[in-house]
C-alpha cells in the first residue's frame, strides 16, 4: 500500500517518489494526508480516507505532539480506524470538526465500547 509520510515542520507530507498508484490502492478508499496546520501548533488537518493501513499515519501523529486533529476533510472510515480513533484519550487528543457523519459513527462505537 502507498503510504504517506507525516511532516512535523510546515512541509506538505509527500508520498515517496519510488511509490506507484495502482488500481488496487484507489480501490481501497484512495489516500491520506495529515498536515500541520499553521500558526496552531500541536493542531494537525486531516484529509482523505482513513482506511487500512492508513490509521497508522493518524497514530504517527499523536505520537509526534499533535493534540488536535481536525477531521472536516475526512472523506472515508473503515471500521479499524474508527476503533481507533474512538479509543483516543480525549486528554491526548482531540478530534475536531468531525463530519456528521462520522460524529454519529464514533459515538455509536464509543457507546458499545469500542464494538
């Protein structure tokens, strides 16, 4: 799976220049991308799908200090990283501008205990 790296500085995470596009990667819900957001530092924008392989880019990135993760450019969940990101501490990360969506479907996964 193509995979896109996660930029602490101000630079546009790139995807690498060996890493090619085929069917079955789009087919998979198409690509990630976590950006810091400028001027807010510990605050990251979330853009893409958050399928596969992909979450591991989301977790990267709480590693790596950010508190805040905007999420109003998220286009598609699959299950796993839903469970993931309704199993965030809240005291380590906040997710904010949560599609509606998608706000629905972490509370319904939160109220069965991450079920």
């Amino acid at each position: 799976m193509t995979k896109l790296r996660w930029c602490s500085s101000g630079a546009t995470p790139q995807r690498p220049k060996s890493a090619g596009l085929d069917s079955k990667t789009e087919g998979r819900g198409g690509h990630l991308m976590i950006s810091p957001i400028p001027g807010a530092p510990g605050r990251a924008q979330v853009i893409g799908s958050l399928t596969g392989d992909s979450v591991q880019l989301l977790l990267d990135a709480v590693r790596g200090g950010v508190a805040e993760l905007d999420l109003s450019e998220v286009n598609q969940v699959d299950h796993h990283a839903l469970r993931v990101m309704a199993m965030l501490s809240p005291q380590r990360c906040t997710l904010l501008n949560c599609p509606r969506w998608l706000e629905l479907w972490l509370a319904r996964i939160r109220a069965n205990g991450g079920d």
